[in-house]
C-alpha cells in the first residue's frame, strides 16, 4: 500500500508540475497579447497569490476532513480555473485571465502537500527517500510540459487556447488519481488547535531553520528562473535557446529525486541542506562569469539541482521537527510563507532585471543562500554540544 500511494502522490505530483511548467512557460506571453508587456507576468503572481492565500485553509481542511477528500477538491477547482483561463484567453479577457489565475492556484496549493501525505505514508526510517520519489513525478512533467505545449500550442486560435484545455484534462486525471489513494487518516487531536502558542513551536530551531531553508530554497530558485528568460532576452539570444534552458532546469529540479532521500538517510540532512546551499552558490557564480548560452544552462542547472537539494531537505527536517498533533498547521504556515516568497519574485524579477541588471540580481541572491549556510553551522555546532536536544525538541 506504501509503494502504491508513493507512486500515486508521484503521479499527481506530475500532474501538478506539468501544468505549472506550461503556464510558466506561456503565461507572460499570453499577458502580453491580451494586455501589454508591462502587465505580462501579472497572472501568473496573481496564480502564486492565489496559492498563497489557499494553502493554509487547505491544510486546516486536511486536519478536518483528511488529505485525499482535499487533493480531489483541489484538483477540481484547478481544472475550473483552466477551462476559465482558456475561456479568457479565446474572448481575449486579460482580466478573465488573471481571475482564473486564483483558481488555477489552488491545485498548486494542494500539490504542496503531496510530498508530506508520501512522509506519512511511510515508516520514520523511509520518510526522507518517500518525499525524494514523489517529487520525483517533476521530471516527468520536466518532459510532458513542454511537449504538451507544442502539440496544442496551435491547435485552436488564439495560440495556447487548446493548451489550457488539455491542462484542464490533466487537472482531472489528478483529481482521479488522488481518489484512489489510500491514506490514513489524520491523527485526531481536539485540543491541537489551541494547544500550542506559535511562540512555542517557532522555539524549535531546527523547524525555524526547516522553514527558512524552504522559503529561500524555493524563493532563490524562483527568481533566478522567472528572470532568467527576461535576461536571455537582453542577451540577444533566441527563444529556443531560452525554452531549452527552462526546460533543463526542470530536469535538474527533479532528477536528483531519485537519490536525495538516501542521501540524506546516509550524510544527514544538515550536510545535503549545506550541498544545497553550495549549488545555488555555484549557479551563482557561473551566472557572474558571463551570458552565454552555455552560462545561462549551466548556472541554472546547477540552481535546479540546488533547489532540490535544500527543499527536499528542509522538507524532511519540517517533518521530523514538527510535533505529530500541529503538523497541518505548520506545513500550512510554512507553504504559505514559501509562496509568499514566490509571489514577490515573481512580481518583481522583470523589474529587477531591467533596472539592476542581471549580475546585481544574482548578487543579491547569494545573500540569503549565506545566510542560510550560517543558520545551519551554528545549529549544528550549537547541537554538537547538547547531545540528544535535536531528538527531544522534535
């Protein structure tokens, strides 16, 4: 039954990035042919806003009603706001488009929690390698996304209309999918919803840290992404080049997934958290070095592999910290604090490469990837001398 779930959670998982990798790659140009390019990525911020807002709800929601009851609702809403989005974009409606953006957000917002249903679903020791393997559906949506859009792209006038129909199908085999899991349910805790002060939780150093690893992990990464075409632009290369970097980065996201979980079962989570930080850097650094084509694949690659590394960590250290009886509403807490971070990237990526320039960009984008370096040392050496406080305090 853990296999069989795992591999459903994966499947949905796939589902999930593979509509996230089409909008991402098609959002902003649709928004500039119904509004201007001024206005371009305003849906999909307003898709990262609408997650923003619905993922905390959703996971109270779980802890009332169980995950999979939740993850079919979720699905379900997201196909309404794609068939609504292909409605926008066949009237030409950019406002029609931008609303749906809110709907289309909330199957990414249950789609953040596919990998702490896969945590549950396995024993302790297994915890970290179930959360790599359902992550590890992004590398086929790495593929089946862009295939996808090229195959309906044209299909129907205007461009990208049958491709949020087809997505809207997708959204429907996940609810399908999702019915079928078999999860346990949620342990039941009366009293857990006033039976601890967030002051006490956010007393936890390893869950504070699990929280703002997440956040800059995910907040880095996307960044560097959403702003990466706008830079390839202003480069001068051509939008093949730019849709082959995207899509290897993807790859570099999800790949990884195959072995993090043992990874981190052999090395610790601290060391792969740190490797995490140490690709981002080295992204970083590759970006600085110059704009070629070659520059821009390598450096976001090694930002994929990155993100992988550092969230999947942080994700496996959230799990283990976070007491059994408030765990809906700190992985609620710390989604919504992650897409919150998304959002202000999102929004403010274009204008940040056109008035600091790339290099200032990832400059200061090495900024909170040190200082997550620095909030692991000094827990690990705090911990190194009080043995046994890691264990008590989760």
């Amino acid at each position: 039954m853990q296999k069989t779930n795992v591999m459903l959670l994966a499947l949905c998982q796939a589902a999930v990035m593979t509509m996230t990798s089409l909008v991402l790659s098609s959002s902003a140009l649709i928004g500039a042919d119904l509004a201007s390019a001024q206005w371009a990525t305003v849906p999909l911020a307003v898709q990262y806003l609408g997650t923003m807002l619905l993922t905390y709800p959703m996971s109270r929601w779980m802890g009332r009603w169980g995950r999979r009851p939740v993850f079919v609702m979720g699905a379900l809403l997201g196909a309404g706001g794609l068939l609504l989005a292909a409605a926008g974009i066949h009237q030409g409606s950019f406002a029609l488009f931008v609303v749906a953006g809110l709907l289309i957000g909330s199957f990414t917002a249950v789609g953040q929690f596919f990998r702490f249903a896969a945590a549950e679903a396995a024993p302790p020791e297994s915890r970290s390698r179930a959360i790599s393997l359902t992550l590890t559906g992004g590398l086929l949506a790495a593929v089946a996304g862009p295939q996808l859009a090229r195959f309906t792209a044209d299909v129907w006038t205007p461009t990208f209309t049958a491709s949020f129909l087809a997505l809207a199908l997708v959204a429907l085999l996940a609810a399908v999918l999702a019915s079928r899991l078999r999860l346990s349910p949620l342990a039941a805790h009366p009293q857990s919803a006033g039976s601890a002060s967030w002051s006490k939780l956010l007393a936890n150093p390893r869950l504070v840290l699990a929280m703002a690893a997440g956040v800059v992990g995910y907040g880095v990464m996307n960044l560097l992404m959403t702003a990466t075409p706008l830079a390839m632009l202003c480069s001068q290369l051509a939008f093949d080049d730019t849709a082959s970097v995207i899509q290897w980065h993807l790859v570099a996201m999800f790949a990884p997934s195959f072995f993090t979980g043992w990874l981190i079962q052999r090395l610790g989570v601290m060391v792969v958290m740190l490797a995490g930080c140490g690709l981002n850097l080295a992204g970083i650094a590759v970006s600085l070095e110059g704009v070629s084509y070659s520059h821009y694949l390598v450096a976001l690659m090694l930002v994929g592999g990155g993100w992988n590394f550092l969230y999947i960590g942080a994700t496996s250290l959230l799990t283990d910290s976070c007491p059994e009886a408030e765990k809906t509403r700190v992985q609620g807490l710390n989604d919504t604090l992650v897409f919150l971070g998304l959002t202000v990237a999102t929004m403010g990526s274009g204008a940040l490469v056109t008035h600091l320039g790339w290099e200032v960009v990832n400059l200061w984008a090495a900024v909170p990837v040190l200082m997550v370096i620095v909030a692991i040392v000094v827990l690990w050496l705090w911990e190194q001398r009080r043995p046994g406080l890691a264990r008590s305090s989760s």
